[in-house]
C-alpha cells in the first residue's frame, strides 16, 4: 500500500465515521475526532472515566497524520507508513466496525408513488488454499433473500454501478421482508462455496503431499540409525505436517444487508 493510497483510506475512514478534516496541506491532515473515536484511538481510558463520572463536557483530541515525509522533516504529527501502529490500529477498528452492515439503495419515491426495497444478503470471503504455499482468492456473493438468486462479485458489481446508497431508509420508501431469513441466506452461500470447491482442481494438494513425503523420507533417513527415535525426531515431524499438510480455510471478512430497487442484478 503507497502512501496515496493509504491517504484516500484515511480519509474515507475519517469521513465515514463523522471525524471532521479542519486542516490538509497535501502531505499530513488534522483530524477532530468524534467522542467515539478519540475512545477507540487514543487510549484515555482514565480520562473518559473521569469525564462520565463527574459529567464533564468532553474534549475529544485533534490528531496530525504525517502521510509524506520523504521531502519535509519539520512536519509535526504521527508518521504513517504500511505497517505503522497507528494504521494496524485503524485497520483493526475498520474490521470490527465494518464488518457488517445494513444500507439502503438511495432513491427516494413520493407519497404518491412508494419505492419498494427488496433485501440482499452480500458476503464478502477469503478462500486460502494453504500448504508450504499459499494462495488467497477474494469472493463477494450476493444472494436476493426474497427469490434466492445469486450473485458472484456482488460488491464489485455494486460499486461499478454506482448506486447510490445510505445508512438510512429514504423517504417514501419501503423493504419488503425477506422470505429467506439472513442465517439460512448465510447457510446458502456457504453450500454454494462448498460445493465449488469440492468441483476443484486438487493438483495444488497432491503435489503439496508428494513434497511432504520427500522431505518426510529424509527425516527418516537422517536418524536412520538410533534405535529408537528422539523426541527431537516427533517434533521435526510434526512440523512438517503442519508446513505442508494441504487445507483449504474460509474466512469472512465482511458482510450485510443491502436493500435495492426492482430489478437489480436480475
């Protein structure tokens, strides 16, 4: 991640989660955090304590992020790079806060003509195939929890069309109640994945074993001749177990509910 583009997720984190820019000169910015994120960012646990007990007005900080210091050096702020703390932390604090949302398909109707919203469940996955190898596929599943149609590459599809969306139902509008409920939605998808890998090439897995013996045969080889095999010899095993026993592991990253108008992706 370059230093653009770790500045474009700073700043649609910091928008998003109501944060207000007062100051950018193109190579660090100044954020007002909200109450909410001074608590989740700053670590003044003591401070807040004391604030909610004696029911003082709250003073949420300012913070300066430095996003370019390859030519200035004088700039006042936190330095932030791939790998920094202070990203780990915002990373971290996007997972939980993101992991799941519920919006709404932004096209308002009027009181004379009512705009229905039919519900999708989105899932958005890592598949990791892993083995001394590894290889990380990214899914995004959309699934229409009134008629059950499925969707590969929802949120991509979703951002290339551009539809407008919002945290809040618009005016004059309406959902429909979904027909397949969320969890068996969940149950759905997850079929759905089991089921292609189970269609797979295994190749990956069976040249991934065939490595393991290999190295397997030399282990025995090396203590060839003790009579009885060390302990140093099971923990040497194991290890290769874990390097190279293929698997396949299923993660969610994130998820939701997302309500649209008629007729999308059918």
């Amino acid at each position: 991640m370059q230093g653009q583009e770790i500045r474009q997720f700073l700043n649609r984190f910091f928008k998003a989660t109501s944060c207000e820019i007062i100051q950018d000169n193109g190579k660090a910015f100044t954020v007002q955090l909200t109450v909410d994120m001074d608590k989740a960012l700053m670590n003044r646990p003591f401070y807040w304590h004391y604030i909610e007990k004696t029911n003082g007005t709250p003073n949420p900080q300012k913070i300066t992020l430095i996003t370019d210091f390859s030519t200035e050096k004088n700039l006042k702020g936190e330095k932030i790079h791939f790998g920094s703390p202070r990203l780990h932390q915002i990373f971290q604090l996007t997972k939980k806060l993101g992991g799941f949302i519920r919006v709404f398909e932004n096209r308002p109707g009027s009181a004379q003509s009512l705009t229905p919203l039919f519900p999708w469940l989105c899932m958005n996955v890592k598949i990791s195939y892993v083995c001394d190898r590894k290889k990380d596929v990214f899914r995004s599943i959309g699934l229409n929890l009134i008629h059950g149609n499925m969707v590969e590459n929802f949120h991509f599809q979703l951002e290339d069309a551009s539809i407008p969306l919002s945290m809040k139902i618009p005016d004059f509008s309406f959902t429909f109640t979904p027909l397949i409920k969320p969890v068996s939605g969940i149950k759905r998808i997850e079929q759905s994945i089991r089921s292609q890998l189970q269609r797979e090439d295994t190749t990956w897995a069976m040249e991934a074993k065939q490595r393991w013996e290999r190295d397997e045969q030399l282990l025995h080889l090396f203590y060839k001749d003790s009579e009885e095999k060390p302990e140093r010899f099971k923990i040497e095993q194991k290890a290769l177990r874990e390097q190279y026993e293929p698997k396949i592991t299923v993660d969610v990253i994130s998820g939701g509910l997302i309500y649209l108008t008629k007729g999308r992706f059918l």
